[in-house]
C-alpha cells in the first residue's frame, strides 16, 4: 500500500518549488556592468570619429547597442564625478568638490551618500567594485561599506600601471602585471561566481589617467611609426604634444584589448543576451586641445613648460564617451542625441533595471532609461555644471548649457566668465564675452546667469552664501 505524504513532504516540496522558481526569477533578472575609464575624452575612441586609436572593444559596444552622442560629466575632475555618477547628487551637495588628496582621505574625506550599488545590493544583486574609488580611505567609506559585495582595486586616487598596489581580499600587496590585465582577470572570475545570480559590477580602470606607460608591447604596437593627428595650438611643441598623445592612445588601447576579454567571457557563459553593458569615462580630456594639459584642473602648455592653471568646463574637459549594449532590448546600430549626465546614473540604473527608487532619497537629473525600450525620456533643456577648484590652486566655477549656447560663471575672479555659442563655434574658441563683444552679448549672458542661479538655488549652492544663513 503507498503511503500518502506527510506534511512536512509536501512542505519540502513546496519549499523546493519556490526555490527552484526564485532561482528562474534570478537568471531573467538583467545583469549590469558598468565600465569607467579615467581621463578618457569623447574624442579618444574609434566610434566617435577617431581614425587612428584602436578601441574596437569600445566600439563593439556601440555598435552592437547605443551610442550617445551628447553625454557630459557634472563636474570636470575624478573624485567629485565619480561620486556624482554613484550617489545622484552634485559635488556641492556631498562636499566633495575636488579631487580627494591623501591629507583630506587621512582628514576623513569621503562619500557618505547613498549609491545606486547600494541599493542594488539591497535587492539581491552580487554587487562589485574592481579599480579605482577614490572616494574616502576611512573604514567608514570603503566600498564594501558603500554597497559592494566585493571589492579588489585601490582607494586612493592612483597606483602604478604596471606592478601595482591592490586590496584583494582584505590583502593590501603589490601584484604582478599590467593593470588592466589585472583588474579584468578579477572581472571575469567575479562574473565567473555570480553567473547563476544577478549581478552588478563595477570596473573602474586607472587608464588612460597619467602616468600612460608603461603598457605591454602588444597595446603600444598600434602606433609605432604613426604621426598622431592632434591639434597643435600656439606656443606648443608639436612633437611633444605628438608623443603624449601616443603614448594615451597606448593606454586607452591597454583597456579596449581587456574590455574584449571581458565580453568574450559573457559570451562564453552565455550572459550577453541579458546583461546591460555601459562604458564611459568619468570626465574628459585635453592634451593639447585649448592649449592645456589634462583636464578641468590642466595648466597652459607653452614651449615645453607647465604653465598656470586653466580651470575650465570646456566641452574637451566634460563631454564623455557613453555607449550600451543590451542586446535583449537595445536594437543594434540605435543612437541617441539628447543631453545625458553622470548625474542621472542612479535614476537611469534603477529604471533600466525596474528596480523602485527608495523613499524619501532625494536625487538629481533624470531617468532616461526609456529611451533603451523605445519610449520618450523626460526632455533636458539645459545641462548643469560645477568645479570648486581647491588643491594647488582656487577656482569657483558654475556652468549652464543648453544645445544652442554654454555660459561659465566664475565666481570671486574678475573678466573670467564665458559665454559661447555652440551651433557657430562648437569647439568653444570664441568667448563671447571677451571686452570687443561683451554689451552685444551681455543680455544673453545675463538670461542664462538667471537660470544658472534658479538651479544654484535649488540645490542650496553653498556659493551663494550668505542666502541660506
């Protein structure tokens, strides 16, 4: 005779359902992956134009998703960009308007806001950081405390791009190797262990952030016996503008050939189909272009020497690379032209991902996660910015731009504002507010500086003290 089943059978059987059910659940759920390079400008990557770097992974990204057209950082340096594109929030609203020397991560500098990872991770996602943070050094501000499972990279804001210093494990030791060899290699055995879960990971490279080199032979190789085409402004040395340009290159190519390595491995495990791959650069870059160095922070470049500082929000400084590939929704060959931000990463992750926004979190910018499934995003008219700049030298500026126009307020400095007009003058080489020009542009000026204060305002910006005394 059978025997009917107990009740605690039917209880482990139900109990295995919804396991089995949960584990369904899991895999249909997307994946993320979030690729942030450093100092890398829209202008240093094939899919924009750039005929002579080799970036086909990059490339690949874009072409196989979306490429944005017009995506831009909120602010100009690392520390503050990279806190933007995690917590929503502008510079001035987490106090952190700067790059984060070692005496202020030593001081108690870091992020305290909320991170989309956070809350990620909240909702059952197997969360990592791999790369840089740069954003605090204090036990309080360490990733794992900021939303991320896991954590292999460095804290502060550099290492070394061969043989460097890496936290893995709680370890803190050199390691043999490239870089970005290294950090792809942890990637991959990361998205290797979390393959049957959902999964957001963080790669935040060093490169193509100075020093470039060394990188191995097969990166630089691309461009042995190349004359790299750069703009050579007044007073610079063409070949050493030339040879710095070559050997960035080397380095952008030092990620795109792991970035490959990545995307072969979500092949191979079969993830591609679902997973949500962005890439972008936390702000961009100059080398030459404007006549300065580097970035927001660069100095004049003039007969081989370092000039002054230029604080600057030109477009060279804040317009960034911004590709997807999603192959599940996003349709190959699709670009979009609207103005996009960092600052709207953590609506973006969360509508993307249809994961609800916590409550009474306060964010900044818009989700236009819609675009990816074919629907109307909220429409920016105008694109917010701020550098507060503290280390080596001081600067306060403000920025507001719309498709048509960018205006600069620099704050507590005299004849520095800018104003130019994009649709004429797209590579911003004629400050309309220059003395010959200024009462013909004035009124202009004056319309935008309005709205430029009306946001001000409503982030309480701490330039416009004493009006929130």
């Amino acid at each position: 005779m059978i025997k009917p089943f107990s009740a605690m059978s039917c209880l482990l059987l139900t109990l295995i359902a919804l396991s089995d059910l949960s584990q369904t659940q899991a895999a249909d759920r997307p994946n993320l992956i979030s690729i942030v390079t450093d100092d890398q400008g829209r202008w240093a990557m094939g899919l924009y134009g750039n005929r002579q770097i080799h970036t086909p992974h990059m490339d690949q990204i874009g072409k196989q998703g979306a490429i944005f057209t017009n995506a831009f950082v909120a602010t100009p340096v690392c520390s503050p960009s990279r806190a933007t594109f995690l917590s929503g929030k502008y510079p001035t609203e987490l106090k952190i308007t700067d790059w984060i020397s070692t005496d202020e991560a030593q001081a108690g500098a870091g992020l305290t806001a909320m991170t989309w990872p956070e809350v990620l991770q909240k909702h059952g996602y197997q969360t990592a950081l791999i790369g840089k943070w740069h954003l605090g050094e204090q036990q309080q501000f360490h990733p794992h405390e900021k939303g991320f499972g896991h954590f292999m990279g460095f804290l502060a804001g550099g290492t070394r791009p061969i043989d460097p210093t890496l936290e893995m494990n709680g370890e803190t030791r050199k390691r043999k190797g490239s870089l970005p060899d290294l950090l792809v290699d942890d990637a991959i055995d990361f998205v290797r262990q979390s393959k049957d879960k959902p999964f957001a990971l963080c790669l935040h490279f060093r490169a193509p952030h100075t020093p470039y080199g060394p990188v191995p032979e097969q990166d630089s190789a691309h461009y042995e016996g190349m004359e790299i085409d750069v703009p050579i402004t007044a007073g610079a040395i063409p070949e050493q503008i030339r040879q710095k340009n070559k050997e960035y290159y080397a380095s952008v190519s030092s990620v795109d050939r792991n970035i490959g390595r990545l995307l072969k491995e979500l092949e191979q495990l079969q993830l591609s189909e679902n997973t949500l791959v962005i890439f972008t650069s936390d702000h961009g870059y100059n080398n030459g272009r404007h006549g300065i160095s580097t970035k927001g922070n660069g100095h004049w470049i003039a007969g081989g020497v370092t000039g002054p500082k230029r604080p600057n929000m030109w477009d060279t400084s804040i317009r960034v690379p911004l590709v997807m590939r999603w192959p599940a929704v996003i349709k190959p060959g699709t670009q979009f032209d609207e103005m996009v931000s960092n600052i709207d990463m953590f609506k973006f992750v969360l509508g993307a991902l249809k994961i609800p926004q916590p409550e009474n979190l306060k964010l900044q910018g818009i989700d236009y996660s819609p675009l990816l499934f074919g629907k109307p995003a909220p429409v920016r008219k105008a694109l917010f910015g701020q550098y507060d700049l503290h280390n080596n030298g001081l600067a306060y500026l403000r920025m507001i731009r719309t498709h048509k126009l960018k205006y600069v307020k620099h704050y507590r400095a005299k004849n520095m504002d800018e104003l130019y007009d994009l649709e004429s003058d797209p590579g911003e080489n004629t400050n309309l507010l220059h003395r010959r020009t200024r009462q013909k542009w004035q009124e202009t000026a004056d319309q935008l500086e309005t709205q430029l204060i009306d946001w001000q305002k409503s982030i309480q910006d701490p330039i416009l003290e004493p009006a929130y005394e």
